[in-house]
C-alpha cells in the first residue's frame, strides 16, 4: 500500500463516485427545500396559531402535503409554457 498524500486521498477516495457525489448532495438540497416548505406553509404554529407563510400574508390557507408535492410539476410546466 503506498502512502497517499492528502490531496491524492481525497481525488482516490471522490474520484469513484462520480455523479453519484452530486447526485447525493441535490437531493440533500431537496430535503431541506421540502423540510422548510412543510415548516412555513403545511404546520400550524402554536405561537401565531397560523402558519408562517399565511402570517406574512403569503398564503391564505394551510397547504396540505399534495399541494407541496405538485409545485416541481408546476414549474416545470411554467418553463415548457
């Protein structure tokens, strides 16, 4: 086994993966994206007893997971249009 440097470790060890390091990394960002998009417009906030998207005036009724789920379908449909 011959000594690696840490440069040569890290280009070894990412080098394999490929797409999948990128792959990986946007679906974290989708996670997230869907994790804040629950937060503000599908949970009910026990201190202002609405969601945060309708309290900024953004939204005038909780959004149900179906509707969270339809919006990459929308924009897609809004770039094809």
């Amino acid at each position: 086994m011959k000594d690696l440097n840490l440069h040569e470790h890290i280009q070894s060890k990412h080098l394999g993966l490929g797409g999948r390091v990128v792959t990986q990394f946007e679906n974290h960002l989708y996670a997230i994206a869907l994790h804040y998009m629950h937060y503000n417009f599908c949970r009910i906030h026990q201190t202002l007893r609405v969601t945060p998207a309708m309290e900024a005036g953004v939204t005038d009724h909780v959004w149900n997971i179906e509707e969270v789920v339809s919006l990459p379908d929308l924009e897609g449909a809004r770039k094809a249009a």
